[in-house]
C-alpha cells in the first residue's frame, strides 16, 4: 500500500540516462498511465491559459450572465465535476505507475534519496530524469559559509519604487495589480506559460538529457531564500585545464531555458559552464518578479563559490536579453566576479515596454513596471567596476524601439546603446560632455562599417589612446578629460566606446557564435 501511495504523488518520470554502456532511453508509461497524465496535463494546461486571457474571459462571462444566482450555480457544478475527473485521473495515474516496472524501481531509489542524500543514493537517483519537486535538495541559499562577505546593498535604494497611495492613484494601483498579476507578468516573462512549456516541453528534455549524457552535466536542485526551487546544470571542465578553470555563469532570456539557451557558447569554447532557469521556468517554482529572481541568483552564486569551489575571480557573468538585469544584479552583489558580458540586452525595461503597446498605456505601463517590475538594468550595471563587454545586435528586432515592419530596425534606438552611454558617463564623468555625447550618438547610429569611417575621419589613435589612459588609475570612475581638448575627447570616446561594445549583424534570437564571446577590455590592462 506504501509502494501505491507513492506512485500516486510521485513525480513524473521522463527519462533512464545513459549508464554502464547500456544507452539511455525514454521512460515509456503504459496506456493507464500516459492516458491519465494526458488529462491532468490538458486541465493544467486550460487553467494557465485562462489566467492568461482572464482580462477577455470574464467580461464575456459577465456579459452571459455567469454572475448571477443562476450563472454561479451551474459554474459550481462544472467545477465540481472538473475537480472530481481531475482527482480520478490522479489516482488511475499512480495505478498506472504502480503496473509500470520501470517507475517501481525509480520511486524505490527516490525514496532512499530523500531518506539519506548519500553520494551513492545521489548517484543512483542521478540515472533518472524526472521532474525536480521531488527531488531531494542539493544545495540551500545560507549554506554559503561565509554569506555575509559579499557586497551589501539597500534593495530599497536602487530596486523599489514606491508611488504615493492618494486618491488619484487608486485607479492606477488597482489596474496596475490587476494587470501584472494576469497577462503582465507573463508578457514580460513568457516562459514561465504552459503555452511555451508545451511548445518547447520535449526540446527541452532532449537537451538536457544531452547535457547529461553528452556532456556529463550534474543536474542540482537548489533552494533559495524565498523556498523557491532553481533548476540548474552545471558543466565542469576544469580537469581540461585553460578555459575551463574560469566559471562561466548564465542568465537566460525571457524565453530562454538552460537546456536549449545561451550556455551552448560558452560550452563550445570549453569554459566550465553553470546555466539554471528563471523563477517559474520549466522545473523551477515561483514568479520572476525582481525579489525572487534576485533571491534565486544569489542562491546560485553562492552554490558556485561555496559548493563547486569557483572564487569569485574566476567566475565570469554572461547574460542575454533580459537576463541582463539578473546579472547586472548578480554583478553588483559580487563585484569580485571576472568580469561581465551582455548580449543583445537593454538598459531600462520601461522605455522599452512602452514603445510595444498602445501610446493611450503608457502611464499605466510605466507605473506598472515602476512597481512591480523595475528591470534596471543600468543602474544596477554601473555599480559594478570590472571589465564589461556589451554585444549589440545590429537587426535587434526586440530591443529596438522603432521597428517598421518590412524594413530593418532602427538601430539608433536599440537599447543597448544607452546601456553603454550610461555607462560611460558613469565611469568617464569629464570625458563625456555634451560634444562628445553628440559624437558617441553619432557612432551608435550606424554598424561596424559607419563606425569604422568614422574611426578615421577623426584620426582615432590607438596607441594614443592607450597612453593617455595608462596615466589615470584604473579605478572608477576616472577623472581623464579635463586636460583635453575637443578633439582628443573625441577620440578616446570612439576607442572607449570600441571596446566596451561590439557589434554582431544579427536578430535577436540567433545564438551567438563562439568567435564574439572574448575578454572584455580592462583599463587595469593596460
């Protein structure tokens, strides 16, 4: 009966990995089983996308009558009916699992794994891939032994702003909750959907069990401080010696997943490589909401430091789209860290969010996101005083703010460009001038092939850039320009902004080959 009971809530088993020459394969349920699961997932399924589309449904249902006497009374009774064909293909399942010998075996080594995480029991369970929530913890967010060393900062300082709760915002406080807690959330972070878990849902288990039987990837579940579960996947190959001794740390995009996201660059350059999912995507639990996402990267960060042993300065932050904000924060939190590399990533998620919807919401997005979801890149970005490099995609079709269909991006308003002005402003105050700002404008407004003419139109000299910047310190920011003239200002802007950015001619979704992820350039280099 014990055997039943634990077919009946266990997880759902996905996968036998490869083991002792025997090749792995998927785990195959029987008829009873697959059946039941097909409905259990078909009514999860309806009932995320109703959360989705709920600020079109109710009206409708409004407008029928659903919310009278009548309309309730029969919406009860199809509810009650749904809850009791859900809980009779829940348990028809765990028969089904129970009939099933393969599962039996799983469930029994499982249950040893929770009794006693032994390296011997981690061994066994780490032959099956299945979903995490059972999954014994591997790593919690305070196992971290010395937690209290990284830098501190006020997330009320940089991350909240509060909006004065007075008569005229009430409106606004009640659209804006009702909003990001329906269709908001989900549009700033897609893959946290059951539609794009069910488009990529079987993608992403055949990559995984790719990184783990090709790769030799370890599959951790980790805790954070909120009791959200992160999935994660750590590649080592520091045994291959060069790359491999440096950690390569990734933060996905807002449809992005470990298993088929940005991790495959730095793993094709043979850098040891740690990728994990978002709050809320695929077999992470919680909401991406900055609070959460924030508690899950700190998680991570300490479970490559105190768990798989990387110091802080070999460990290197590399992030596409909207990942960006999750290691910009991860930068700031560890300043220690190698260094930081950005792809295709923006500056603030309010001007960007605002040029995809209709001009008549922009309060309403802009107060929502204020609130809820400040995604500051920038501000956070600046905070960090090492070696960054930002990769702009010339055909950025997201992160542009003036796209015409048909025609190519603007890309004078990619929003990677004002990462970059910020930044430099930020570490180069009395260089960048309103003269040379014009200048650095200019420079952004074209590709590598307008940058390069105006690279000699202004007789940009390397060699002398670089000596006029060794007689500063590398500390930021640096006071270089107050000696300068306009010319010599314009010319250690256009090398600054060289180096700090790069320019790759693609879309946004293309993955980024090997040959653009490179060191990021040092001032302390120099």
């Amino acid at each position: 009966m014990e055997n039943v009971y634990r077919c009946l809530v266990g997880p759902r088993l996905y996968r036998i990995h490869r083991q002792s020459g025997v090749e792995g394969q998927q785990y195959i349920a029987n008829v009873i089983e697959s059946g039941s699961d097909r409905c259990l997932k078909v009514i999860q399924f309806c009932s995320s996308l109703s959360c989705w589309f709920s600020p079109i449904i109710l009206p409708i249902l409004y407008r029928k009558g659903l919310f009278t006497v009548v309309g309730l009374t029969t919406a009860s009774k199809f509810m009650l009916s749904l809850s009791l064909f859900y809980v009779t293909a829940y348990f028809v399942r765990g028969i089904g699992r129970f009939t099933n010998g393969d599962y039996v075996r799983f469930i029994s080594i499982l249950t040893e794994a929770q009794r006693s995480l032994s390296q011997e029991n981690k061994k066994l369970l780490r032959r099956y891939d299945c979903e995490l929530s059972a999954w014994p913890v591997d790593f919690r967010w305070d196992d971290g032994s010395s937690r209290d060393e990284k830098k501190k900062t006020t997330r009320s300082k940089i991350q909240v702003q509060h909006t004065p709760f007075t008569f005229k915002t009430i409106p606004y406080h009640i659209l804006s909750y009702i909003a990001i807690h329906t269709f908001g959330r989900r549009m700033v972070y897609p893959g946290t959907t059951a539609l794009m878990s069910t488009l990529v849902g079987d993608t992403i288990k055949q990559a995984r069990a790719k990184l783990v039987e090709e790769k030799n990837g370890e599959r951790a579940k980790l805790l954070t401080e909120d009791d959200n579960i992160i999935d994660s996947m750590f590649l080592d190959r520091r045994q291959n010696g060069g790359n491999g001794q440096t950690l390569v740390v990734c933060f996905e995009g807002n449809a992005g997943f470990y298993e088929i996201g940005c991790i495959g660059t730095p793993t094709e350059l043979g850098f040891s490589v740690l990728g994990w999912n978002h709050p809320g995507y695929g077999e992470s639990t919680g909401i991406p909401f900055p609070d959460q996402e924030q508690n899950a990267v700190d998680t991570v960060m300490q479970y490559a430091i105190h768990r798989l042993g990387f110091l802080p300065e070999n460990i290197c932050l590399f992030a596409w789209s909207i990942g960006g904000y999750s290691a910009s924060w991860a930068a700031m939190q560890y300043p220690d860290v190698k260094q930081v590399i950005l792809d295709a990533t923006f500056d603030d998620i309010v001007p960007l969010a605002t040029s995809k919807m209709p001009g008549a919401w922009k309060n309403l997005v802009t107060f929502t996101l204020r609130k809820y979801m400040n995604l500051n890149v920038s501000e956070l970005l600046n905070e960090y005083l090492g070696p960054i490099l930002i990769i702009r995609r010339s055909k950025d079709e997201i992160i542009t703010t003036d796209v015409t269909p048909g025609y190519p991006p603007n890309i004078s308003t990619n929003r990677g460009n004002f990462l970059l002005q910020n930044l430099l402003k930020k570490r180069y105050p009395n260089l960048i001038n309103e003269a040379a700002s014009a200048l650095l404008d200019e420079w952004l407004a074209g590709e590598s092939s307008h940058q390069e003419i105006m690279f000699m139109t202004h007789q940009v000299d390397s060699n002398y850039c670089k000596s006029v910047l060794e007689k500063y310190s590398s500390t930021y920011p640096i006071n270089i320009g107050e000696n300068l003239n306009q010319d010599q200002k314009k010319q250690l802007v256009l090398y600054l902004a060289s180096k700090y950015m790069q320019d790759f001619d693609s879309t946004h979704c293309t993955p980024l080959p090997p040959i653009y992820f490179r060191t990021p350039w040092s001032h302390s280099q120099l």
